[in-house]
C-alpha cells in the first residue's frame, strides 16, 4: 500500500511525505476521523514507507512486502481485546518497543480503536509517550478522539481526515464495482464517505434489502398492530446493522422532507426510488416527517442505551405510524 494508490486524503498524505522526505519524523501521530474512510491505510503506507529498504515505500523490497503481507517484525499492531484495550497489552507493547529494531531503522505500533483504552492502559501508554524510544513511531487510530486523555492528545501529531465527498466516492464505486451511476449513488450516499462500508456487507444491504425495508416500513398503517410487531420483531433481530437500517429510514424521509420542500432531485438519496418517493410526498405533511424523523432519532438514542431492542423498535414504529 503505497500513498499512490490510496484515494483521497491528498493533504493528509502530502504532510506525510514532507515529514519523510526532510526525516522529521514525529515520535507520535494521532489519525483522527470517521470509521472507514482510510487512515489506517494511510497509517500501513506511512510505515511501509518508513520501513523500506530504499526509503520510498517502493513495494519491490523485502521489507515492503513484509509490511504489505503483515509479517514484518518491526511492525506492531494493537487492538481491543474484547471491549477495551488493557493495561497488559500496552505493557507488552512497552516491552517490544524498548528493543532495538530488528530489521529496519524504526518500530512501528498502530494502535486501531484508541478511544477503546481502559484508564489504566491509557495513564501507561502516556508515559510511553511522554518518554519515547529513539527511532519509535506511535500512530494512534480514532473515530472518537475526544474520548482520549486530553495528556494523549497533545503529545501526538494530530492530523485529521474526512470523509471521500460523495461524489469521487460515487465515481470510484462505479470503476471497481461495475455498478451504474444511480446504484453507485444510492450506495455512496448511504455509505457517508465510507469505503469499508461501500465495499462490505452493507453494499447488500444498501442496494437490495433497502427497497424490501422500505416497502415492510410503507406497508404499516395505522391500526395495523400485528405487521408492525412483526416489523419490530424482524428489526431487533438485526442487532449488528441496526444502525445502518435507521439510517435508511432516515435518509428516506429526509428525501421526502426535501422533496417537499421543492429541492432537486440531486440531494436525494434514493435516486432508484423516484417515482416511490414522488407517490407518497403527497401523503405527507412537513409535520409529519418531522415527526417521523424524531421518532427514528429517539429510536437510536434509545439503542445507544442498551434499552431492550425490541420495545424500543416497537416504541420508535408506534411513533411513526402515529405521525
């Protein structure tokens, strides 16, 4: 994985050849922004870079294909074990990092999920980062950097990222997915900017579950208790992409709602869904899709809590229906 080949973050990647080209390597970087969008990509280039026997990331050298197969010993990676990162793994990684490199000229620790420390493992990885090895590099991962330690924060260069805009992430999907333009939107729009979205498990869910969730959710009127029980039923079940079905409810009445408003079909989302969309704003007051909206708002606030996933799908779809 070279800068090259990385789409995007050209600002980010250009502060990173600087600092390699002049060798004013910071001790620690702090890769801040949403899940998904790249910056541990740009954190393997970084240090595939740094590795390289020719000091280019070229890919051609032993050392770049150690880093490219996950298999170089100077190469360090730290993740949560189970819900936290522990005291214990950021003891081990002290051990490792106070050894001298054994290949190359740095060790290298990304630390994936740095808002997941525990207090006791973040305090010591704070004196690692008050008093660095020599020829060490810390990179910090986050899509919550507010959650670390503010002592954390400052002792690392932070360099932020953002999401792809819509539409280059749109263009690119078209290129390697072989989707048409409308799919392609519909599914860059849904994935935020988001490639491991874009290119996992939710493009199925995005581009075909989509239209079957959104004609179980029109298929609810009011008095129809048992079909919205059911609704609610099927949709706890999801537990690992309920979030991302909420934001399909969501981003559909906020189509609506522009709709409505006389916007263009441009910031629509469901572009497939057109003539759907078309059909129904009639139906609905802004009043409405208001409160359709709040109600898929308390919805997830109410999962956020670890309330009871089924009543609160079943709350969230009374409210709706209500509307």
């Amino acid at each position: 994985m070279t800068f090259e080949s990385i789409i995007g973050h050209e600002r980010q990647k250009n502060i990173l050849r600087q600092a390699l080209t002049n060798r004013r390597i910071a001790h620690a970087y702090l890769f801040e922004g949403p899940d998904g969008v790249g910056k541990r990509l740009v954190a393997l280039a970084m240090a595939r870079a740094l590795l390289c026997q020719h000091r280019t990331g070229c890919g051609d050298c032993t050392s770049c294909r150690k880093v490219d197969h996950n298999n170089h010993p100077d190469i360090h990676l730290l993740d949560a074990d189970g819900a936290t990162i522990k005291i214990d793994q950021v003891r081990e990684l002290q051990r490792e990092l106070a050894l001298k490199p054994l290949e190359g000229v740095y060790r290298i620790c990304l630390i994936d999920g740095a808002e997941f420390f525990n207090p006791a493992a973040a305090n010591a990885l704070l004196k690692t980062l008050e008093e660095p090895q020599p020829n060490t590099v810390i990179i910090l991962l986050s899509s919550r950097p507010e959650s670390l330690l503010v002592t954390i924060r400052s002792r690392c260069q932070r360099l932020p990222f953002q999401r792809l805009p819509k539409q280059r992430l749109s263009e690119v999907l078209v290129n390697r997915l072989d989707l048409t333009e409308v799919e392609a939107a519909v599914l860059a729009a849904l994935s935020e900017g988001s490639f491991k979205k874009a290119l996992g498990q939710n493009r199925e869910l995005y581009l075909v579950r989509r239209r079957e969730l959104l004609r179980s959710l029109a298929a609810l009127s009011s008095g129809s208790t048992i079909p919205l029980f059911k609704l609610a039923d099927e949709l706890a079940a999801e537990k690992e992409i309920l979030p991302e079905i909420i934001d399909i409810f969501q981003a559909y009445y906020r189509d609506l709602l522009l709709l409505k408003h006389g916007r263009p079909q441009t910031d629509l989302v469901n572009l497939d869904l057109l003539e759907t969309l078309h059909r129904q704003v009639d139906q609905e007051t802004t009043e409405s899709l208001l409160q359709k909206l709040r109600a898929l708002d308390t919805g997830r606030y109410y999962l956020q809590r670890n309330v009871n996933r089924q009543l609160a799908m079943e709350i969230m779809l009374m409210r709706m229906n209500a509307a």
